[in-house]
C-alpha cells in the first residue's frame, strides 16, 4: 500500500481550496493524497469522497477529492478571512503532523496561511508555518529550501532587512545550513555525494576584500571546516555567476546568504513551479511557492501548478526517506 500525502487546508478564504481540487483533478489516483479539511469550503461542484483514515485515501481519488473531515465553525468567504475560522486552520496542522509522524501518511504538503488573520482570531504566537511545524516536531534549527527541476536554493538568512544581513550571518549559522542541507540532499533527494554551490555575501565574492571581508573572514573558514568533514562545497562563489545553465550543472543545490540572493534566480527560472520545502524536521514538509492570494480566491483563477509539483515532490521525497540506508 502507497502512504498517501497530507494536505492542510490553509486559510479557507485563499486560494488553497480550489488548489486542493484542480490538484485532484490533475493527479487523481495516480498520486494519493488527502485534505484535510471542511467539505463545504471547497469549490461548488467540486467531487468529495470523505474517508474515515488516510488508508483510504488511494481508492476514494478514484471517484473525488479524499477529504478527512474536520469540521470548521464558519463558512468561507473567498478574499475575506474569518476570525471564527483561525483556530480551526492551527488544529488541522497539528492534525497533520500527527498523522505523519504516526506513520499514517508519508509527507505533509501545506496549503498557504494567512498570518494576520490567525493572529488575529486565535492569538498565533508564531512568526509563520515553519515556525509552528519546527515546535510542533521539537526541532530548534530549521532551513528553508526553494526547489524546482531547474535549480534548488538555500538562503541563509530568510526574511531581513539587508542591513541586517552582516550582523545576522554567523559561522554557526551558516554550519548548521550547510549541514541541514547536506543531510536532507543524501536523505530526501537520493543523493549520495551532493555537491553545494556556496555563494558569497558582496559583489564578486568579496573581490579578494576589494569589495567586503565576510568571504575570507567567515565563509571561507567555514567552508574549509566542513570540507574536512566530507562535504563537496564549491565556493565562496560569486552570485552573479552561480546561475546560468552551465554553472547550475555543477551542483545539486546553491546555498546563498540572504533571501533575495537565493529567490529571484529560481523564481526567474521557475516562477510557476517552484515548491516551498523544510529541511531538517523528522517529517517531509512542502508547500507551494505563493501565499493566499486573497484578492484572486473563488475566482478560479489560481494556477495549481507550484501545488501540483508540492504533492508530486513530497511524494517522492516520501519514498526516498523511506528507502534503507
């Protein structure tokens, strides 16, 4: 039997419904996953086959969306959040967890949240989805990965002012990145000698300190260190020229050091199926490349392909992990 996927709903006023049944209606059985979720939130019209346990989950695709119920205490209003339904989007996450580290489904695969609107109707003492995913497993130390088929990026530091930037990048920081990276490449991704581009902080990697110290100070004793640990690093590299398909042939994955270094060349690439993954929890966690899209939701404009390429890689991602060492 193939463990089927979660996927949370996310708030039920974005765009995560009517993603969850284009999914379906793109995947069906041939990739089984389920929502979690209330029924009556999706689109009108939209096949619902309810099951009682993520086993089932396989068999219902056949005939609609498998859906595990939970129940939420108001109904959506596509664009507008409503506060009754904040506590509703927290429990199904931490349901979801449940049911992957029990063993019932081998990955989870997140619809976007709204923060604000969960700060507001339920107190989220959380800075985001990650964060909550990260306490909910126990895990201190998190990485975000964007990944697509033309290219995986690692940003060191994530959501900073680039004046913040310097401050923020630490020797331990970028050790513990550049571990957690190495790590989930052999686990999640099959890979058994991944080799990570690593790019530098200024201007044509510092210059030789013409241009910024941080390459000769910081990245590249680090970078040394974990090379005496096995590691294949290449770098510090200069960011300019780390992305050009020539260059993208010689690594696996690219770890920058700060969120836009890493993020405009994949969506530049990829802007449509790029896939939001965290590395270093004890379970496989996706999610689409976007947020809630208010002002499009109930529309049926919202294009399901980064959703679509979420499931099919925490599906795979799923499998890998689960292989024998």
């Amino acid at each position: 039997m193939t463990r089927p996927v979660a996927l949370c709903c996310g708030e039920p006023a974005g765009i995560g419904p009517e993603l969850a049944a284009k999914a379906w209606r793109a995947l069906g059985p041939e990739l089984p996953f389920f929502l979690i979720g209330d029924p009556a939130h999706l689109p009108p019209g939209t096949p619902v086959a309810e099951i009682a346990e993520p086993a089932k989950a396989a068999d219902a695709a056949r005939t609609g969306l498998p859906v595990l119920r939970h129940d939420f205490p108001a109904p959506n209003t596509p664009g507008t959040p409503d506060p009754a339904n904040a506590q509703g989007v927290i429990d199904v996450i931490a349901r979801a967890v449940t049911l992957v580290q029990s063993g019932a489904a081998r990955a989870l695969c997140t619809a976007p949240i709204h923060k604000k609107a969960l700060q507001d109707g339920a107190g989220f003492a959380h800075p985001g989805h990650t964060e909550y995913l990260a306490a909910l497993a126990g895990v201190d130390r998190v990485v975000m990965m964007l990944a697509s088929a033309k290219l995986r990026v690692v940003p060191t530091t994530i959501h900073l002012p680039l004046s913040q930037v310097p401050a923020a990048l630490t020797a331990p920081l970028l050790r513990d990145t550049l571990r957690i990276t190495h790590k989930a490449l052999i686990r999640d991704f099959g890979l058994t000698a991944p080799r990570i581009a690593v790019a530098g902080l200024n201007p044509h990697a510092g210059e030789g300190g013409a241009m910024g110290h941080e390459e000769t100070t910081l990245i590249a004793p680090v970078l040394d260190q974990l090379r005496a640990e096995g590691l294949d690093l290449r770098g510090p590299l200069s960011a300019d020229t780390m992305f050009h398909d020539r260059a993208r042939s010689g690594y696996d994955a690219a770890v920058c050091m700060y969120h836009d270094q890493a993020l405009i060349p994949i969506k530049t690439l990829d802007f449509d199926r790029g896939v939001n993954i965290t590395l270093g929890l004890p379970f496989i966690r996706t999610s689409p490349d976007h947020g809630t899209a208010l002002d499009i939701a109930g529309r049926g404009l919202a294009n399901a392909s980064s959703m679509i390429e979420a499931l099919k890689l925490a599906h795979d991602m799923g499998a890998a992990r689960a292989r024998p060492a």
